[in-house]
C-alpha cells in the first residue's frame, strides 16, 4: 500500500526542495557554465526598465562580481591543465642539470 505525502516520516521526504540543491548556499556559482549563465541572465534583467534602483544597483554589483569571478576560475583551470607538464618540464631541466653538474 503506498503512502501520501501526508503520512511520511520526518525523514521520508521527497519533495524537489529536499537533496543537494537545498543544502547549497545561495551565492556565486562555482562552475563555468553556471557563472556564463548567471552573467547572461544579469545583463537581460539590466535592459529592463521599470526596476528600483536599489535591485539595479544589486545586480550591477552582483554582475561585477561573477566577472571577476569567471577569470579566477578561467585562470585556475587553465593552470590545473598545465600542471602536469610543467612538472614533467621540471624533471627534465633537473635532469638536463644534474648531467651538466657531473661532466
């Protein structure tokens, strides 16, 4: 027999506001993609007109904000994918100097 809604426990819950998505934090997106959208999203809603000065100056902030954001991040994965080869980089140029040192 299956239960309502109603007739759930305390943790039997299985409505959409339960899960990840709750427990993440309103804020900055931490991905790529998530703060390109946000961005889009954000430069939309400044060519609407009608809107109070305060929201508009929130979201020109906010915008700012997810900039700066999108080139930390660009530069983090950029620098995550070189990190092998400038390791392997490395090791060659200390080996390249430890043969000079022995000759």
């Amino acid at each position: 027999m299956k239960r309502s809604r109603t007739d759930r426990g305390p943790h039997e819950h299985h409505d959409s506001e339960s899960g990840p998505k709750r427990l993440k934090k309103e804020g900055i997106p931490s991905s790529i993609g998530k703060i390109k959208k946000e961005i889009r999203n954000l430069t939309r809603l400044k060519k609407v007109e009608g809107l109070p000065p305060t929201v508009v100056l929130e979201n020109e902030r906010k915008l700012e904000m997810l900039q700066q954001k999108l080139v930390t991040v660009r530069e983090g994965a950029v620098s995550e994918k070189y990190k092998m080869v400038r390791f392997f980089e490395k090791r060659k140029l200390f080996r390249k100097l430890k043969t000079a040192r022995n000759t």
